[in-house]
C-alpha cells in the first residue's frame, strides 16, 4: 500500500465515487482492500468492455496523447500531463490531475476556442445520475488545478445504433453536455470530500447494510459486510411480498424462523412455512392448470449468448444478446425417449444465421417449446425473426408455442424450503433434482460460458479450443436436462 493510499486526506476520484455509496466502503478500500470480494469472471469482462469502449471513444477526438498509468507513478502522470499542456498537446487521453489531494485521471481532454472540453466516457446506453458526480469531482480538481474548462460531457453508448460493417463512431457515442449541472454540484463536491476525509479519520464507519450494498453499483465488500446474514435469513423472503427484508432486518429480525407469520403475505408464509417444515409445498391446482398447457412433441430449449459493448457484427446493435448456442432435448409422446440435439457456433464468426437455421429446421411446427425464464428466449427468437425474413414464419411460430418452466415457482404454486425464495433454475434444480448438479463442471454458470466463448474465439491451440467446446456442450446440456428432471417432478408433485 502507497503512502498516498494510507494518508486520510488523500482521494482519488474511484475512492470518492465510492463514499458517496458509503462510507464504510470508502474506509475498506483505503485501509483495508484485502477484504474484497473475489473478482468474477463476469466482473473483469465488464472491466474489459468498459476499456475497449473508451478506446472507441477517442475516435472521436483522433490524434491525442496518452498518459499512461500502468508504467508512471502518480508523479509522473502529473508532470508528464503538466508538460504536455505546456508544450500545446490540444488533446490528451487519460491526463491526470490533483488538488486539494484528490487526484483524477479524465478520460479525454480537448482544447477549444473558449477552453478545455472535459468528456467522461461510460459502457452504458444512457445517463444516469451517478455519472455527473463522477464529472463533477474532475471539473473541482481540474478547475482547481488551473484548467479552465468550458465543457463538461458525459460519453455513452447510442442504444438505437446498429452495426454496418465498420464502426461509425460518431453514431456508436452520444455526447451529453451536463456543463451546467455539473458547476452546480461544486458545493457537494467539496462539503462530500470534507464528509469523507472526517470519516477516514476514525475508526471502520458503523454502517449496517441496506440498499447502499447494490446501488448504484454493488460493492465490493458485500460479502464482508453480510457475514452476519445466516444462509437461511429474512433476505429469502419474496422481496414483493407485503413486508420487505430489508424492513424485518432493521426491525432486529434476521434469522428465517423469527418472522412474524401475522404481517407476512400468502407467499411469503409459503416460504416460511416449507423452511419451517423443512419440505415442499404443491398447489395441486395451480401446477396442474400449467401443466396441462404443455403438449407433445414437447421441446426443451436453452439458449447460451455473449453481448458486446461494441456490436460484433453488422446489423447488431451494442449489448444485443448474440445466441451462439443452443440446447435441444425433445419428446416425441409421452412415454418416448429423450433425444437431444445441440449447435455450437465455430469461434469468430456471426452465429445467428446458421443457428436460426439448425433451429427450425429441428423443432416442428406444432411443438410445444419449453423454456426456463422463457421470456430471454423469446426475446432472441424475436431478433432472429427480424434479421432473416426467411425463417421468420417458422421463427415466429416456435414464439408462439413456447411456454415458461419458471412460471410455477414465480408463482409460488411449487416451492421447495433449500430455494431461499429463488424461482432460478439454479436453485430449483438442485433442491427438486439433488442427483443433478452443476457441482465440479469446468463450466458452471452462465458468466463462465461466455467468457468460455471468447476464449475460443481468442486461442490458437486447437486441442484448447476442442475442450473448451466440450465444456460449453457439457454445460448447455446440463440446462435443458435439468429442465427435463424438473418437469418429471412436477408431474409426480401434480
């Protein structure tokens, strides 16, 4: 750890985002960042989107000079950032500033007639509120550092943008100019730096969990700060009911067994009352009533896809989910034998076509098609239908007949104590199926699968990417398996 990061005054603009989340966040990254959760895969994918976007970015200010933090000491960013102004750089990416010990790194830099431009860039297709605080700690260390800024901009994706051939940057990026805004937020910024700087004089901030924990961002010491939650606690609780978790635990009540059965909803006492009993509750009548809306042939249909801020491929847009795999177990009639079928797109080119056409030509016309969480299926279907007109009669016809596994368990009509109140197939799975599990997989979840993907799309060993292939096949058809056990217990329950 740096002197600067064990100095109470200092800031970066990262550790000021942060306390304005929380304080006890700020204090654990300061002094105390071995106490982090691990990193996800999914975690540093996003990490990973966000630097290929701000690569992106500077498309739209070409000709820049780069400040780089990853081989200069703080220092050094500062005296090199301070050169180049001096010697009539006009635009600068990652220049870095301080004052008032808070230092920031601003995306880009742009010398105007009036001043300097200062744009903030984000992975994300919009504003949102946390973004101009995140300007406004830039504009009061640049300002203070003697940069005259004469406009402040937010940088994000263009949702509506879609993909042809080649990026346009200048469509792909929407500038939004919060100048105004963010001068107005001045005040906060300096009364917030005092706040933060008098809570990293103290001890650890006595702050308990709430809503701070997951928004604006989750936090990286969630699983630090919650290790006083038992597994079985009042967070298991439908968060729709008519008491909310979060209101019993400020009322003192954290365990599952202690909340009042008297101000709990219908499927809340659902829940309690099978964790109490320690088994399953049916609704006969409800489970039948879906039950009895699935038909033969019936198809089992998972789908596994990655999404890119920058659109891959031509007529995508960015964060579109691309379906490069798909998992098909199927019965003919009752009683038949369980066939399967699977696609695995080759790494590195657009998957959707040949997809599409594995897929129709595979599920008859009068299947009944079962998903699980039915409506991102039926959300890529849609996608598919839109973008090849040929298949689109019969894309559109498998829409019409899929039907969503999920739905009993959101209702509550079957719900087995080991959920924790999750209607999630990796929670139903194992509680209704034990024999079936995720367990041991070199693939166990769908974050993994994608960066699964991209791997093969980035080696060049062969045999790795045939094992990774393997993995991915293995893991997509443990999906439609599971939804097939699922099913068979539903129908022993009914």
């Amino acid at each position: 750890m740096s002197m600067k990061a064990k100095d109470s005054t200092y800031l970066s603009k990262s550790l000021f985002m942060k306390g304005l989340q929380c304080y006890k966040a700020l204090y654990l990254h300061k002094f105390h960042p071995e106490l982090r959760d691990e990193v996800s895969e999914a975690q540093e994918a996003r990490f990973q989107s966000g630097r290929e976007v701000g690569t992106y970015a500077r498309q739209l200010f070409p000709g820049g000079f780069e400040v780089s933090y990853e081989d200069l000491s703080m220092e050094e960013q500062l005296n090199l950032t301070g050169e180049k102004i001096k010697g009539g750089a006009r635009i600068l990416y990652e220049p870095a500033f301080s004052y008032d010990n808070v230092f920031v790194k601003a995306d880009i830099l742009r010398k105007a007639r009036q001043g300097w431009e200062l744009y903030e860039v984000k992975g994300s297709t919009g504003r949102k509120d946390v973004y101009l605080d995140d300007v406004a700690v830039q504009y009061y260390v640049l300002k203070g550092a003697g940069i005259r800024i004469s406009k402040a901009s937010v940088v994000f994706l263009n949702k509506q943008y879609v993909r042809n051939s080649a990026i346009d940057p200048s469509k792909l990026f929407v500038i939004d100019d919060v100048t105004n805004t963010v001068r107005d937020k001045q005040r906060f910024v300096a009364d917030e730096i005092a706040s933060m700087r008098k809570a990293l004089g103290k001890r650890v901030p006595d702050i308990d969990i709430g809503e701070r924990c997951t928004k604006p961002y989750d936090c990286a010491f969630y699983g630090h700060c919650r290790q006083h939650i038992p597994e079985y606690s009042v967070f298991n609780l439908d968060g729709r009911g008519r008491v909310k978790p979060l209101d019993l635990y400020r009322q003192g009540i954290v365990d599952l067994r202690d909340a009042p059965k008297e101000i709990l909803s219908k499927k809340q006492n659902i829940q309690l009352n099978s964790f109490l009993q320690e088994k399953e509750y049916v609704n006969k009548a409800g489970l039948k009533q879906f039950l009895d809306s699935l038909w033969y042939p019936l198809y089992f249909l998972d789908f596994e896809t990655f999404s890119c801020a920058i659109p891959t491929f031509s007529g995508t847009r960015p964060y579109q989910n691309v379906p490069h795999q798909y998992s098909l177990h199927h019965l003919k009639r009752k009683g038949a034998r369980l066939g399967h079928r699977a696609f695995l797109a080759e790494p590195n080119i657009d998957p959707r076509e040949e997809l599409a056409r594995n897929l129709v030509s595979e599920i008859p016309d009068n299947a009944c098609v079962l998903a699980y969480h039915a409506s991102f299926e039926i959300g890529r279907l849609k996608e598919l239908a839109a973008s090849y007109p040929r298949y689109r009669k019969k894309l559109q016809r498998i829409i019409k007949n899929v039907r969503d596994l999920e739905i009993p368990f959101k209702k509550k009509d079957v719900y087995h104590w080991k959920m924790k109140g999750s209607s999630s197939q990796k929670y139903v799975l194992p509680a209704l199926v034990p024999q079936l599990s995720y367990e041991g997989m070199e693939i166990s979840n769908g974050g993994m699968a994608v960066q699964a993907y991209f791997r093969t799309c980035e080696s060049q060993d062969q045999s790795e990417i045939e094992a990774i292939r393997k993995a991915l096949l293995d893991y997509c058809k443990l999906d439609t398996l599971g939804m097939v056990r699922i099913l068979e217990r539903l129908r022993e329950m009914a």
